[in-house]
C-alpha cells in the first residue's frame, strides 16, 4: 500500500548540514512549539480574569481551550495537504508570523468574542505547525542525533506548562492579561525572525494523500490508540483548564499561589516527560499505564484532599508527573501502530488530540456551570480510571 509520494530528496540538507547550524534549527522549531503550546494554554492560568473582564462565567470563558482545540483538529490535515508543495520553511515562519497577529488580536479585544476569533486562528496555527514539526528533527540533523533532537522538540510541551503558562500567569497578575498576551505576541515575532535566520529551505519530501489517513483508520491498533487517546485528554483538559477555580474557590488559596502551583505541576511535567521517555521505548504500557494511573488517582483525590493547600500540592504534583508522560507514550504508541506511514499518523495525531483537548475544556465548563469544581475533578479522575483500564487489556502497541 503507497500512502505517500516522494517529492524530492536532492535538496534535504540533514546529511550536509553543519552540526551548530542543525542545532539551532532544531532549537527554533522548539521555541516556535513552546510559543503555540503557552499561547494555546495561556487562559487556563487567566481564566478568572478574562471572564470577569468580558463578564462571562467560568464555563464561558472556557471556550477559550475550546476553540482552538477543535479547529486545529481539521486544521492539521487540510492545512498539511493544502500546503504539501511548499516549502517547510515558509510555512512554519507563515504560521508563526500568523501567531503574532492571533496573540495582538487577543491583547486589544474589545469584546469577548473577538477574543475568540484570535483563538480561532491559534487552532489553524496548532494543526498546521505540529503536524509539519513532528516529523522534521531527521531533515536538520544528522542520523545519530534524530532521536535527541525529536525530543529536544517534544520538550517544548512540558515547558510550556513550566515556564509559559505560570510566567503568563504571572505577568497577567500584575500587569492584566492583555499584557501577558502582548508578551507573547512580540515573542512569536521573535520565533519568526529565528525561523527565517537558521533554518534551511526545506524542499517538500512527501505529500499525504487523503487516503493514506483513511487506511490508518482500518487498523485495529490505530482505532485502539485513539481511544485511549480520547479518554485520557478528555480527562485532562476537562479538568485541568478549571484547576484555577478549584484552587481558588476549594483550596481557598490567592492568585499568586496558584502561580506557584502552576509552576510546580510544570516541573513535574518535564520530569514526567523524561521519566516517560525512558520507560515507554522498552515497556510501552508500563509506561502509559502508569501515567494514567496517577492522573486518575490524583484528580480523584483532588476532591477529598485537595482542600488543604498540602494535599493540593501533593495531588498536583502527581498529576504532573503522570501527564506529563502522556505526550510522548501517546507518540510511540502512534509511530508503532503506523510504522508505515509516519506523515499520516502524525496528522492523525494532532487532529484527535486537539479535537479531544477541545471536547474536554467545552464538557469540563458545562459541568463546572452547573455543579462545582470538585465536581469536574471527580468526572475527570472517572473518565482517565476507562483510559487506564483500556491499557492494561491492549495489546502491545504494534501492527
């Protein structure tokens, strides 16, 4: 079966490429991934205040994840096939330069729904820069550094839990939110700038055909995967994008210590996201299992014990070690269960996520409207508890 054509390989410039040079390429497509993931979570930290601005409640303001979650799920295979000829490089520059104009859109609303036109532009940017990066690490350096630089690339996404949205957050606090937007903005044109200096013309390699997704589907490992997947970020993002309200009104803690606690969760989603690293190449569902696991666990418990800023913090911590595993066991299990047509799973990837991550923030505000927080937490916890449970009775992600 030919799920993809081969374009032209004369001008890919990994095997050629000096090794400084690839280096900073790989670093640029790595901060141009961090400015899309912080400016995609960035209302769960500024929540609070974007509603009280606009007037709209929590579940209102929640569309906010929505929004870009859903769009960037047909974004990433109708902007990867519509731009499968053009060069990689003016496409992720066109994207992040596109990022900019979403991020100043957003500062200088005036009303909440022009707020949300800027989100729905962040979800174009989010289907068609991630489904192009994940797979560029092999074209910019050389092949016994593709390994470290695709994770170099993938720790983006923890970072942007870390660094991005407590620092957002922080900025938002004591300057208002529009500000930490602003911030942002002048960051993506500084990604742009870094994008057009240091990375190569990247000449089309393959183009995915739309048939090639379709076939993917046939696959019994795939359709399993995407379950998983489905339950899993549902789980997450419908309870994480309203951690700031539990905290808030169940731990009974101020906006400056939820900053913190934002923090700490990041941190322990980069060790997460290390820790996964290692265990998922050699005990695949060891490692997802586990990540889950604590996710069910901690969100369960978040009701009962998360009412002392202690058991919070311990409960957060958990909860970020065990997602942050969840990206990278969600991409081996993707890879394994499509060896044959990486581009395609790829795409595949980005669209079920963000359409999961969209329908978790959009379920997660209809509860939290009309019942409370803890409420939301506990139906989290319930749903990651199916996904755990769907792991353990896979088989081994391969086809």
């Amino acid at each position: 079966m030919t799920t993809a054509t081969t374009l032209s390989t004369a001008t890919d410039p990994a095997a050629r490429r000096p090794t400084l040079g690839g280096w900073l390429a790989v670093l640029s497509v790595t901060a141009g991934i961090f400015s899309i993931v912080t400016t995609e979570i960035l209302p769960i930290g500024l929540l609070t205040p974007i509603g009280d601005d606009f007037g709209v409640s929590d579940g209102t303001a929640g569309l906010m994840m929505f929004v870009p979650g859903i769009i960037a799920a047909v974004a990433a295979p109708v902007v990867t096939l519509s731009t499968a000829r053009i060069d990689r490089r003016v496409v992720l520059c066109a994207l992040v330069l596109l990022l900019a104009v979403a991020d100043f859109l957003a500062a200088a609303a005036p009303v909440y729904w022009m707020v949300l036109a800027s989100r729905v532009l962040v979800g174009v940017i989010i289907g068609g820069f991630w489904s192009i990066a994940a797979g560029l690490a092999e074209r910019l350096v050389r092949a016994e550094s593709v390994a470290r630089a695709t994770a170099v690339i993938f720790a983006a996404v923890p970072l942007g839990s870390v660094l991005g949205v407590p620092v957002g957050t922080f900025i938002g606090d004591h300057a208002g939110w529009r500000t930490a937007f602003v911030v942002m903005g002048v960051m993506s044109v500084a990604v742009f700038v870094a994008l057009l200096l240091v990375v190569p013309p990247l000449a089309p390699v393959r183009a995915v055909h739309p048939a090639a997704l379709g076939s993917l589907l046939r696959h019994g490992a795939v359709r399993r995967i995407l379950l998983i997947t489905f339950l899993t970020v549902l789980a997450h993002f419908g309870a994480y994008t309203y951690v700031t309200p539990f905290l808030e009104d169940v731990t009974g803690i101020g906006p400056g210590a939820v900053t913190g606690l934002l923090f700490l969760y990041g941190v322990a989603g980069i060790a997460g996201n290390f820790l996964g690293g290692i265990l998922v190449t050699s005990r695949p569902r060891a490692a997802f299992g586990s990540a889950t696991a604590m996710m069910a666990g901690a969100t369960l418990l978040l009701p009962v014990l998360g009412g002392s800023p202690a058991g919070a913090v311990t409960l957060l911590v958990v909860w970020g070690i065990g997602y942050g595993a969840v990206p990278v066991s969600t991409q081996v299990w993707f890879a394994r269960a499509a060896p044959h047509a990486p581009e395609a799973a790829a795409v595949l990837f980005t669209a079920s996520f963000q359409a999961t991550l969209s329908l978790g923030a959009l379920a997660g505000g209809a509860v939290v409207d009309h019942a409370t927080p803890s409420v939301v937490m506990a139906l989290g916890g319930t749903v990651v508890a199916l996904a755990t449970a769907v792991i353990v009775t896979a088989k081994r992600p391969t086809v």
